[in-house]
C-alpha cells in the first residue's frame, strides 16, 4: 500500500517537473543591442562603474505577440532604444508568470548586468520588492504596483483618460442606447476605466446605459468572445473590453457592431468595426526613467502619467465617426492636457444612488485608487460587492 | 424572448467545438487510448486552419488543414505510447505542452493578420421562422456537422462490424488479438482519427469562431473536451449534450451578467467540472457500473503476445 502511494506520488512529481520544465523552456529570451556605440560619448552612466550604455531590461507577463499589454510595453522599449541610441541596451523577457519564478528572471537579470529593470505587471510586486533589496545597485520600475523602495518605484498610465475618450465616442455612435464591456478581473483599475466610459458616453448622451461582463481572466480569447456575443444577443452596439486580446473586436466585426482597440492600436485588425484605440505610449516615460538612471537623477517614487504626459491617447479615430464626435474628443483631450478638465469631478453617483463625489467636488489619486464601485448608468452590480 | 433565441444559437455555437474535440476524443479512447495531448494538438491545428485561410482564403481548407495537422501530431503520439509503451498520461501531457509552444513558434507571424469578414449562415426558409429560425437556423454548417457526427458515430460504435471491433480492442485487446485482429493498427487508426477531429474543432476555433490567431487561444477548451468524454461516460450522444450543457453554462453565465443579474459568475464557471467529477464517482462506486460506462483497458498499454 505504502509503496504504491509513494509511487504515485514520485509520478506526480514526475510529471510536475516535466511540466514545470516545459513551461520554463517557454520563456523564450530575446536580447536586441542597440548598434555598437562610439565610446566617445562621456555620459557614461555613473550607476555602474563600468562605461558602456546602460542596460535596460524588461519583463513581460504575456507574450509580445499579444497585441495588447505586453505589445504595447515592448513598443516602448522599441522607442527607448531608437530614442537613445547607443547610451542604451535593452534585453526583454516574455511570458514570465507572476510567480516565484518572477523573483528568479528579476535577480538574473540584476545578475547580468543590468542596472534599470522594468517589471510590468501587478503580479511582480513582491518578487520585485525581494529582488530590489538584495540589488541596491540596480533600479527597479514597477508597472501598476504601490509597493516602493529606495531603488524600487511604481509608474502607472492613466488608461481610465483613454477609456473616457471612448466613452464619448461610444455615447455618440450607438444607436440601442446600450453599450457594453468585457472586463477582466474586478479590480479599482478596471472597475476605473468602466466607470469613465460609462461618464464619457452620458457626456454626450444621458440616456446610455452600460452593460458588463466579466471574464475573470486577462487573456482568454474563447471566453472574450463569449463575453462579446452575449452583449451583442443583450442588444450592446458599442464594445469595450479591458481584456489583453483582440477577440472583442473581432466579435464586434463579425456581428456588424463596432469596438474599441484596448491598450494598442487595434484599427488594422477590425476594420469595419473598429471605432478607435485607447493606446498606451510607454516610451515617455521609458526615455525619462533611462535619462535619469544614466545621469544619475533617479530617485524612487510614484509616476501616474495620463494624456498631458503623452501617456495615453485616443488614436486613429475611424471616419465613421462625425467631425462634431471628434471635435469632443479633442476638446477632452486638450482639457486634460491643460488641465482646465477633470473627468473624475462630482456631483457622480453611484448606480445604487449614493453620491460619492459632492458637486464640484474633485477626486485626489487616493479616492481613484480605491474605486470599487460602478457609477449611475452601469446596469450591473460590483462582483463581490454587499 | 428574442435574446432566449439568441442566447440558445450561442450555446449551440460554443458547444460545437467541445462537440467535435470530445467526439474525436471519445473514438480513441473507445480504443483504450487516453489522449492528454488535446490542447495541444487543438492549438497546432488552429495555427494550421488559421494560417490556411490566410493564405488561401477558404475556410474547407482551413478546416482540412487542421484535420491533418491534429491527424500528425495523433500519430506521433499514437507511434510513442503504442508500440513504444510510454506511459499514455505523461506522453500526452508532454504533447499537449509541446504543441502549446510549437504553435507559439510558427505561429508569431500571424498574430497581426486578420480574415475576410466571416460569412453569415441561414438555412433557406427554417432561418426565417420567428424564434427558432435565428435560434437554430443561422449556424455556420459546422454546428450542424457536429450533429450528423455524433449521430454516425452512434451508429458506427454500436451497429456496424468495425465499431465492434473498436469497442473490443479498448475492452480487452487481448481477446480482440486472439481474434486475429491487428490490436496496434487499430489502436493507431483511432487516435488518427481522434486527432483529426481535435485538429477540426481547433482550426473552427481559430477561423470561426473566435476568428483570430494568439498564442494560446484555445484557453483549456481542449481540457474541457477530455473532462466531457468522461461526464458522457463514452457515449457519443451524450458527448452532443455534455457539449451543449458546458457550453450553455458558459453562455448563461455570461447573459446572467450582460443582464445584470447577481451571481457568482466563477460558481457556474465551475459547475461542469463538479458534474465531471459527480459523474465519475457515480459510475466509479460499483464493479457492474464502471463495466457498463468505462472501456475496461482505457491508458492500459498493450503488449501483443506478452
């Protein structure tokens, strides 16, 4: 008895490590140096003693091919090095899951060499906090966290901007009144960026309502169709998802309706469908952090850049939609650049008809932190909530 | 009453994939073959159906392409864990995990491109129907396939000569030896043929119904078709139902939410996985049950005239 147990647990081990080892096979590597550089350059970077370009490396929660998130970081990297040139070399890990293996890539990475690391997605915030205290040398950039330490910082798009820049495109171009979106996973962020889209679509029209629903994943393109098609068979005709996949679009595509292009440009993938992009552009603040590191000017903190940093934007803007449409985009757009707009300003209820922001009222970073509700007009409770 | 219409055409859409998979699944392991490797060949063949219907623009191809691209990698495997005796669950695992990356790899180029717009379906006159017309007669001929498939499948396992022979080879492949019968060939053929329809459902997923080409697209629809072989106790029939059952909760779970109604969507998202396992602990309680339900050399390999 005894004997057969401990068989069939080596098995399970067995196959455990077989496993393992083929997931970590796939993290495939990929190194790209910048073209070699002319040592003349004196502003050599003074973290590291050596001389030579800094290197920069990233780490990615998805594959690049994603289309969405890690796409869109790696766009950023892209732009670092053209941007910089020769000052920089930049190595990228994909596919890394937020695990303990993080921790691993992160203290081979500070290993190599590398003196300014990107981690860029929420899971590494603790892998990063244990690798930023044994690598006091190397400074760690931490997309979407709250955790920081002397060399460890947090940075952070304001993709909420982006979502209320669909809003009104959204709001403008349905016709049943009824718009939608496939989220991901309830957390403030996401429930954030539903909540500005449904603010957006009732700037331009009052009687919008938005459905939701929820996939309980970041990346799943079967279920993200799903999803879709459910808000289509309810009667939604304008689709946002706030999932890492192109599949809501191409469900919008194939049923006639239109969408939105989430954290990428999207407009070559849906054509007919595809309404605009609430893109990411990493690479200001990717060349601001390399700067700072090469001179010496880097000190940890927290970055949350929107629209007026040029950290997001509504872009290509199909010409199905009127000139007034985007005259009100742009209209938001240099609001927020100039800062005479906020969106997040009161008086905005809840959907349960409590006011959480007073009139005139403006909400701080802390109050859009925490957000863990849906605004009037979301036709769907808060999962989880009382 | 036009939304049940649409929510009822869905179930039967997304239940089609599974359908297919578990079908292709069920005719192996009616051989006594467990075939762990279902995601993975599902994902090989949706790159293979996906890239051929970029290339060539017809959707029958993508379909064949993904039959044969299922068909290799089933044979491959069928060559290890027949005549090489490897251990079916790990063999299959390894498949599984290699196709996941494999289909990464060939795959890259393809993630950007995307397909014609995909051509709606209506079966003449019955698609005009009030109610049942938009719920059952505007589905891709696939969903229907998927039908025609699990009834000749029926009939091939229970009523033609060759069905009993597979039948026999996955109850006791010694008997069906001392027959005369080529036990490995057979064995081979039928995780051919299980592959191959893998390979179908995942070249439909890629170019119809999710139409486009990411790493890893499948998602657990494969792990799903493997659990439905056993919730159907091997029955084809009951494969149809399981398909459109998990594919229902799915699509329910998702108009509940689109409807704004309050419930755990992640407690109907398990439920066909506890009705797996409430399944097989019914079937698994008595000698007699476990007989009548469960091919009796199902992952047991076969050492002709050992």
């Amino acid at each position: 008895m005894t004997t057969s147990t401990r068989r069939n647990v080596l098995r399970g081990t067995a196959l455990g490590s077989i496993a393992l080892a083929a997931a970590l096979a796939g993290c495939s590597k990929k190194e790209e140096a910048a073209p070699a550089a002319p040592s003349t350059s004196a502003a050599a970077a003074p973290a590291s003693a050596a001389s030579g370009p800094l290197k920069v490396a990233f780490v990615y929660i998805g594959p690049v091919g994603d289309h969405g998130w890690s796409f869109a970081h790696d766009n950023g990297r892209k732009a670092l090095e053209k941007e910089l040139g020769a000052q920089v070399q930049t190595t990228a890990v994909e596919k890394v899951p937020e695990s303990a293996d993080a921790e691993r890539v992160f203290r081979d990475l500070a290993a190599q060499g590398n003196t300014l690391i990107f981690g860029t997605s929420f899971g590494y915030m603790e892998p990063m906090v244990k690798a930023a205290a044994d690598n006091k040398g190397v400074h760690f950039e931490h997309a979407t966290g709250y955790k920081t330490a002397d060399n460890l910082r947090t940075y952070d798009s304001r993709t909420y901007e982006g979502a209320y820049m669909a809003g009104v495109v959204a709001g403008g171009m349905t016709k049943s009144n009824v718009i939608g979106v496939v989220g991901s996973v309830p957390i403030p962020e996401v429930i954030r960026n539903i909540d500005s889209y449904t603010l957006g679509a009732q700037s331009v029209n009052p009687k919008v309502k938005v459905r939701v629903v929820w996939v309980n994943e970041w990346f799943n393109p079967p279920k993200e169709t799903e999803g879709a098609q459910s808000l289509i068979d309810g009667g939604a005709d304008v689709l946002l998802q706030n999932t890492d996949s192109s599949a809501v679009l191409q469900t919008a595509e194939k049923n006639g309706k239109y969408a939105f292009g989430w954290d990428s440009d999207m407009s070559a993938i849906g054509p007919k469908a595809h309404l605009a992009s609430a893109a990411i552009n990493w690479a200001p603040y990717y060349v601001k952090a390399a700067k700072e590191a090469i001179d010496g000017t880097w000190k940890t903190g927290k970055s949350w850049w929107g629209v007026k940093e040029g950290a997001i934007d509504l872009v290509s803007i199909s010409d199905k939609v009127p000139a007034d449409l985007k005259a009100r985009v742009d209209q938001v757009k240099a609001g927020l650049k100039d800062g005479s707009f906020s969106i997040w300003k009161g008086p905005i209820k809840d959907n349960t008809g409590k006011e959480v922001l007073k009139d005139g009222q403006v909400a701080d970073d802390a109050f859009l932190g925490g957000i863990k509700f849906f605004v009037a007009g979301v036709d769907a409770p808060v999962p989880g909530a009382k | 009453m036009e939304t049940y219409a649409l929510l009822l055409a869905a179930t039967l859409n997304a239940g089609t994939v599974l359908a297919i998979a578990g079908l292709g699944l069920l005719v192996n392991e009616r051989a006594g073959v467990v075939n762990l490797g279902a995601e993975g060949m599902m994902l090989v063949a949706a790159i293979a159906g996906f890239a051929t219907a970029v290339h060539t623009g017809s959707d029958w191809l993508a379909f064949g392409a993904g039959a044969v691209a299922g068909a290799v990698m089933a044979a491959a495997f069928g060559l290890l864990v027949i005549w090489l005796n490897t251990n079916q669950y790990a063999t299959g695992l390894a498949l599984s995990l290699f196709g996941n990356g494999f289909s990464a790899f060939v795959g890259i180029g393809y993630v950007q491109e995307h397909l014609a717009t995909r051509p709606h379906f209506a079966v003449p006159l019955l698609g005009d129907l009030p109610f049942v017309g938009p719920a059952l007669f505007r589905q891709h001929p696939m969903v229907y396939l998927a039908v025609v498939l699990a009834v000749a499948l029926t009939w091939f396992l229970y009523r033609s000569r060759a069905g009993l022979v597979l039948r026999a080879v996955g109850e006791s492949p010694e008997s069906a030896q001392a027959l005369g019968y080529p036990v490995r060939r057979i064995r081979l053929l039928a995780v051919v043929c299980g592959g191959a329809l893998c390979g179908v459902a995942g070249a439909y997923l890629s170019v119809i119904y999710t139409p486009l080409w990411v790493e890893d697209m499948v998602s657990g629809k494969g792990w799903i078709a493997l659990a439905l072989t056993t919730f159907a106790t091997w029955r084809p029939m009951r494969v149809l139902l399981g398909a459109y059952l998990f594919g229902g909760v799915t699509m329910l779970q998702f108009h509940l939410q689109a409807e704004g109604v309050a419930l755990s969507s992640q407690l109907l998202t398990m439920l066909p996985y506890l009705a797996t396992i409430g399944v097989l602990v019914l079937i698994s309680r008595n000698p007699a049950w476990i007989r009548a339900n469960m091919p009796a050399s199902l992952g047991k390999p076969f050492f002709p005239g050992g």
